[in-house]
C-alpha cells in the first residue's frame, strides 16, 4: 500500500505555495492545495499531511489556524509536517514557529522547518512594504530567499520517519 501524502498551504504572497510546489517536487507523488481556494478533501484518504503557511505578525494564516482547530483530531492520527515561511530568523523564529499549532500537533510532527523567506515586490502591499521596510530595513528583497538546505532537511526527514 503506498503512502499518499497532502501538502496544504496557506500564502499571501506566494512564498508558501513556491515551498508547497518545491516540496512536492521532491518528495514525488504528493497533491498540493492551496486552502484559500480549495475545498478541504477527506482526510481519511491520506497517510501523511504537510501544513505550510507564512507567519504574519507572529502568526499563522487564518485559513490554516481554522483548519488545524477544526480538524485536530483527524491530524494526529496522520504523519504530519510543518513549514513556514517567515521574516524572522533565530530563536525568535523557531518560537513563532512552536506556537503557530496547538502544542499537540506541534509535538506529533516528525519535521518542523522554518524554509526562509522571499518577496516578490510585485505581489506586496504598499502597507506591507512599509512594514517590512520598518521591520527588517532597507533591501530586504535582495537578501531573503528559500533555505534549499531546510527545505532538503524537510523532504528528508519525512521520507525517513
């Protein structure tokens, strides 16, 4: 019996769903769905559930918070593993990331990973460029991107457990 895996996401400006698509590039047969978009599919059907959202103001997207509380129960009966996507690096990061999911689901999850970040000046707001700006300074753009060395850490860590 093969395992069938669910990579779901949660972006607001693309970077998530370019980790989705990456993941799922690695990890071989996985369907990806984007929950602002996507009706939710039955679980039952899948072995293994990957969450990834962006970490906005220290939090998670709206539509993945409302998914994991709504269907608790039915993930920790998965495998499952997280990924964000965030500004922040470091400790203050990896505490973002723990409290993003109910210490429950945090602590079932075989890979935990925090892939970097990346905007795309195009998609941003100008409100959220100020803030960014304000946050992290002048050309952030130029230096943010996808950790590909997390991002292989993940895909191994999951093909493994």
């Amino acid at each position: 019996m093969r395992n069938r895996t669910l990579i779901m996401y949660a972006s607001k400006y693309g970077c998530i769903e370019k980790a989705a698509m990456l993941l799922k590039s690695r990890l071989g047969e996985a369907e990806v769905m984007n929950l602002k978009y996507a009706k939710v599919p039955a679980l039952a059907s899948y072995d293994t559930v990957i969450l990834g959202s962006s970490i906005y103001f220290g939090k998670i997207r709206k539509e993945m918070a409302l998914f994991t509380s709504k269907y608790q129960q039915e993930l920790l009966n998965k495998r499952l593993g997280f990924f964000v996507c965030a500004g922040m690096t470091g400790e203050k990061a990896e505490e973002e990331l723990k409290q993003a999911y109910s210490e429950v689901l945090y602590n079932k999850a075989l890979a935990k990973e925090i892939l970097g970040d990346e905007i795309d000046p195009e998609k941003i707001s100008t409100l959220d460029r100020w803030i960014l700006r304000m946050v992290k300074g002048k050309g952030h753009e130029a230096e943010a991107g996808l950790s590909v060395d997390k991002l292989e850490k993940f895909v191994l860590t999951m093909s493994r457990s």
